[in-house]
C-alpha cells in the first residue's frame, strides 16, 4: 500500500489530468442539455447530503447541468436546513424538485437513510470530518457521488477516502470532485500551456491567500450538546473541518500539484492564532506559513491568513526559467508573453455540467485520486504546523492520528482538545 501511494504521489497527477479530460474539452464544457449520450433515457434520481449554502449551491447546479434529473431527496444534521434547501431549488426549478416528507432525513444516520430512498446520484457536503463515512456507504450502496472538497480531516480518513474510491473504480460509480478549478476553462489553458514549457522550467511556486473575515459563529443555546453546538461551529474545529489549510487552502494545494505534476517529498510550516484566539474560535489557527520540498529541488510556498483589519491578497504564481505565469490573472510574462482567458468561468457548474455528460456518454469520471492526495498535503501543512516539526510525505501516510471520533452520540461529552503547541505538541 505505501509503495503505490509513494508511487502514486509522482505520476498520478497526469493520468488524473487525462482522466478529466476524456472526450473532447467541447462535450464536457458546453453547458450540456440531454441531447445525446448512451443513457439518454434515464432520470437521475439526485439526494443532497449536507444542506448548507455549498449543499443547496451544488444541488442547483447538477439540476441546470442536466434536464433529466430530479432533486428526490434531502438529508442533514438540522431540519430547518431541509426546508431552506428545498424552498430555494423549488423556486428556482419547480417542476423537479420532488423531495416528499418522507424523503427528508434528519441526525446522524440521515446519510443511510438517504441511500435507501431510491436516488442514483449522491452529492456529499456536509462538515468535512463526515466525508470518508458518506463516501464509503455511497459507494458501498452502489452510488454515482460528487464530493465536495476536502474529502477527509486525518490521514485515516484519506486512506478510507483511497481504498474506496478502489471499490467506485471496480464498480464503474462516477467520483467527482468539488475542486473546482480542475474545470475552469482559464485555468485548465494556462496549466497546459506552462507544462508545454511556455516559462521554462519551474524554479518555484507560490500562493498568497490573505483573507480578512472569518466565518459566522452561532452563539451556543442552553438545549445544544456539545455535538450539535461544533457541528452548527463546524468550521473552528479541526476534527470536522481539517482547520482552513486543509477546508479552505485545499484548492490552491490542488491547483499547484496539477500544475507541478506530482506532491511534496516535504513540508515545514508554521502557524498559529494571533486574531482568533477567543475560545468560542475552538482550537484552530488564523494563519499558516508553508514551504514544500519537492523532488527535482523545486520548492512551492505557500501562505494563508484570516486576520480582521489586515490587507487581503489572493494570488498563484509559478516562476520559471523563461518567464512568469500568474494563474489568477491568467498571464504569461517573459519570453513568451500572453493571456490567456479574460475572466473566470463558472467553474462550480462545469464540474457538473462535465459529470453528466460523460456519464450520458456512457464514460465514468473518477478524481478520487487527486481529492484524496491534495487533502492529505493540507493536512501534511497543518501537522507540521501543529508540531513545528519537517515531515515527509511517507511519515504523513504512516500516520495513525485520528481525530474524528470512532462513534458519535447526540448526546455525548465531546471536549475541545487543546490550541496546539508548535515545539510541544507531538507527532503521531
């Protein structure tokens, strides 16, 4: 197992990248309706996991990409999250949405009870920390699944998220993932055109994601356990949401190693609380510092914050040989000057635009290799944050630490772990 994933973390990347890219860049990124395709006739049944503001996001977004499909059933934690979720996708597609009572779920084992409600498409956005768990019974259900980023918060989760996404492989079940700039049209350009050598050889890479706000907080009710009062907080705690290395910076990590074409050999970073560190924030960092070693000598920094007050930036660059490519703005300068897309697409509806299509088709997307590793690179940063210690790729796989817990009980005692101490805090 560890000598393929070892193997795996130099050459996946471009077997991923082809993966996406079966059928013609026209097919996938046309904004398809049911016009063609093998399985012309079917209506994809569609339950949503998750029915926050990315859930309901996502869930709008498979019903434009495809006519034939029907939103059939709704599952979370809360059931007012329900009732939002299914009074927007009615308004904004009245005739199908058909989520009757009884195929709106609720708790903690609404995710089974949603695979046993008749849908043929699963699209999982709950916290994080649920994500291995819905995607194994998905699978094991005999599901198509869109996963929303990240895809684990521990190394034993990803491990979970690898074997499974195995079984989807034998079983023929479409994996698609919510790292979305593997889809926008700009970005997939100025990736290819860089591995075609248009600023030479890569020296370095860099990403700056400074941001100023953070995330809303729901001030804790006498009524809440101490599951529902960090599930509702999902974001401040790590065993849900990895901490923003790994929920939020995921994508700039993934749209760097697509680039580089394969992972760290290591990683040093560093990190801490300096604005959030009320203890209604939980125990996760505001900011975090990382350098990444790879194999060639080429080192990839990268740096994110969430500091009130600060000035905020957002940008990709890779330097090379020959010139300077700035992903975010989509231009090259040096000795092959360009520009090569003007604005963003809408990279959140292609990614399902591009699942369906293939799926009619007849052709099964599967990014499960990538969403597994460019989570574990985020939770690589932030382990080394944690501790202050350089790991390896190798150690981080090795890893046994699980911090989500085996069993969950509504009614359980689940206590805040401790901020961690760089230089205390161990390794595990």
């Amino acid at each position: 197992m560890n000598d393929s994933m070892s193997t795996s973390r130099r050459r996946f990347i471009h077997s991923s990248s082809a993966a996406v890219a079966s059928g013609t860049l026209a097919t996938q990124l046309a904004f398809p309706s049911v016009t063609f395709g093998k399985d012309l006739a079917k209506k994809y049944k569609i339950g949503l996991i998750g029915c926050g503001g990315r859930g309901t996001g996502a869930a709008n977004q498979a019903l434009n990409a495809d006519s034939n499909t029907e939103m059939w059933a709704l599952a979370d934690m809360f059931p007012e999250q329900i009732e939002k979720t299914a009074n927007i996708l009615g308004k904004q597609h009245k005739d199908r949405v058909n989520v009757a009572p009884g195929r709106r779920f609720t708790g903690l084992n609404a995710y089974q009870q949603i695979l046993d409600s008749g849908v043929d498409i699963v699209l999982l956005a709950t916290p994080p920390g649920f994500r291995p768990q819905h995607f194994a019974a998905c699978i094991d259900a005999g599901k198509h699944v869109f996963a929303e980023k990240p895809v684990a918060t521990d190394v034993p989760g990803v491990q979970s998220v690898l074997a499974t996404n195995e079984k989807a492989k034998q079983k023929g079940l479409a994996v698609v993932s919510g790292l979305c700039w593997r889809y926008e049209t700009g970005m997939r350009s100025m990736i290819k055109t860089i591995q075609e050598g248009a600023i030479g050889n890569l020296v370095t890479c860099e990403s700056t994601r400074y941001l100023k706000g953070v995330a809303k907080m729901a001030e804790r009710q006498p009524e809440w356990t101490d599951l529902e009062y960090q599930i509702r907080n999902w974001y401040y705690f790590t065993w849900l949401s990895g901490d923003f290395i790994v929920e939020q910076f995921v994508h700039e990590l993934d749209k760097m190693s697509w680039l580089i074409g394969s992972y760290p050999e290591s990683v040093l970073c560093s990190g801490g609380r300096i604005s959030r560190t009320e203890e209604k924030f939980g125990h996760v960092f505001d900011h975090f510092n990382a350098s990444f070693q790879y194999e060639n000598g080429l080192r990839y920094h990268a740096g994110t914050r969430h500091q009130p007050g600060c000035d905020g930036t957002f940008v990709d660059r890779a330097y090379g040989t020959e010139g300077v490519a700035n992903l975010m703005q989509f231009t090259i300068t040096g000795k092959n000057p360009q520009r090569l897309a003007k604005r963003r697409t809408d990279m959140h509806q292609l990614e399902h635009d591009s699942m369906y299509s293939l799926l009619r088709q007849g052709e099964v997307p599967n990014n499960g290799e990538y969403m597994a590793h460019s989570t574990l690179m985020g939770i690589m940063a932030r382990e080394s944050a944690y501790t202050g210690k350089e790991l390896t790729w190798n150690q981080i796989l090795n890893s046994k630490h699980r911090i989500v817990p085996e069993k969950l009980d509504w009614n359980m005692t689940l206590p805040v772990p401790p901020v961690a101490k760089p230089g205390v805090t161990p390794f595990i």
